[in-house]
C-alpha cells in the first residue's frame, strides 16, 4: 500500500491519460508489498505471466510499458532485435505488440529464469522469439556466473557461482546484415563485450545499454563512449538512480554492490 501511495501522489495526469500507467498502478498496489523471490502468476496487459519476484518485476513494467525506454523508430517491416539479458521477458512482450513483423532474439544466462522467458513466451503465443539460454560475453567458453531469482544475475556479484554456457556476441552480431536495435542489460558485463563487438558495431543501428559499475571494478563509462563515438553514434545518458550527498553516500542505495548505474541510448543520425 506504501508503494502504491507514494507513485499516485506523484502522477495524477498520467493517471487519467495513460492506459499501461494505470496498469503499473494496479500490479502496485495488489503485487508491491508481496514477499520477494517467490513465484506468482500475474496477469497484465492482456497476458499471463510466471513472475519470480514482483519487487524488481513492478519496475520492469513501469520502464518498458509505461515510460517506453526500449520505443524506437522501426525503418523497416521486420526489424531484428537482440535482446541481451531479456530477464522473464518483459521486453520481449513490449517488442512483439509494438512491432508485429519484429524477429527477436532474446539471450538470458540464468537457467531457472531462462526457462521462464521460455514459458511466458508459450503461455501467450509470442510469435518470431528465439530463446539462447547462454551468457552474453567475448567467447564461448563458458563463464562464473552468480545466480538471483530477480534481475541481477551476474559474473562480478559475490555469492555462489556456477558455471554457465557462454557465446560470443560478436559472432552472432556478424551473421546479421543490420540489427535495428541491440539492448544490453548484461549486469556488468557490457564494456568487455563491447570492447570485442567494435569490429561489428557498423551493423547496429540503435543501441540500448544499462552501465553498471560494481565496487570491487573500475569504472570504464568513458571507454563505452569513447567507443560510442568513434563508431558514429550519438547517446543519451539516463541516470538510473541518485544518491542524495554523493561524497557521503557511494554505493547505491538499493544495490550496495554497485556505485553506478545509468542507461545510454545510442543512436545514428
């Protein structure tokens, strides 16, 4: 009910203008409070989906539905989209009804929730989807990979690692002729394979990326835009989240593990 209160106070026109952000304000109020990491069946949307954890699912939503982050200008009737770190396949749904004749190709590392992309996928006749239940990464030998039933799976979290199956993002982005859109929220992940996806980028048109620097890494947002820029992209920088008295507060108030988040829109002109 907290939750609940709190985005209403805030955004009363979007309330009566905006069918998806009424929506986001019911899974609110029915889901928000629900205990987190426990499997649920929730309908939106017109649609039925297993949710592993409604805390990290409600915001999901909210970006894709609501404030449309993934939304681009399509120059053709059967766009390809690389969906790296396609999670329960929030995305996916968001790409399949605002671009009937998309192909997407929906990569997530973690096993368990892999198998439920897959599932939400069948349950609601997702058309034109291909599930690679492997890490994206620089080769295909395989990686440490430590596992979260939400949305922070990652090769640099602490924890419990197992290893996992891996591919080369940069073979698959080769075989392509243009990829309309390349979003990669790879938790961590995204300088490396950036770095070895240089030689191919000239086959992205619109690139999404959620940065994220852990504490124990470096920070390395200047190596992806100077990349950015050398390859004939324009960007857009989105912070993700603020920190209140930054030379106080270094870690990010609801990820400890990290100090930095921000989501870069690459595009051409």
């Amino acid at each position: 009910m907290k939750l609940f209160i709190q985005i209403t106070a805030k955004n009363l026109f979007k309330f009566v203008t905006n069918s998806n952000y009424r929506e986001y304000l019911r899974l609110a109020l029915f889901y928000g409070d629900k205990p987190r990491y426990r499997l649920y069946k929730i309908k939106f949307s017109n649609v039925q989906f297993e949710v592993p954890d409604c805390r990290s699912f409600i915001p999901q939503y909210k970006d894709i539905f609501v404030e449309e982050d993934y939304k681009f200008k399509v120059g053709s009737d059967k766009p390809l989209i690389f969906d790296c770190g396609a999670n329960i396949g929030v995305s996916v749904l968001y790409f399949s009804k605002l671009y009937k004749g998309a192909t997407v190709k929906a990569f997530e590392a973690n096993p368990q929730i892999a198998s439920i992309l897959e599932s939400n996928i069948a349950r609601n006749n997702i058309r034109n989807v291909e599930v690679i239940n492997k890490a994206v990464w620089i080769d295909d030998n395989g990686v440490d990979f430590s596992m979260d039933m939400a949305d922070a799976s990652s090769i640099f979290t602490n924890g419990n690692k197992e290893k996992i199956e891996s591919v080369r993002l940069r073979d698959l982005i080769a075989r392509e002729d243009k990829i309309d859109l390349l979003k990669m929220d790879i938790e961590g992940a995204e300088t490396e394979v950036i770095k070895d996806c240089i030689p191919v980028l000239t086959k992205i048109d619109k690139l999404f990326i959620e940065y994220h620097t852990f504490n124990n890494q470096p920070q390395q947002l200047s190596v992806i835009l100077s990349i950015l820029e050398k390859n004939g992209f324009r960007y857009f920088l989105e912070n993700v989240n603020d920190r209140k008295c930054p030379f106080i507060n270094t870690k990010l108030g609801n990820n400890a593990s990290m100090d930095t988040q921000f989501n870069i829109y690459a595009y051409r002109i």
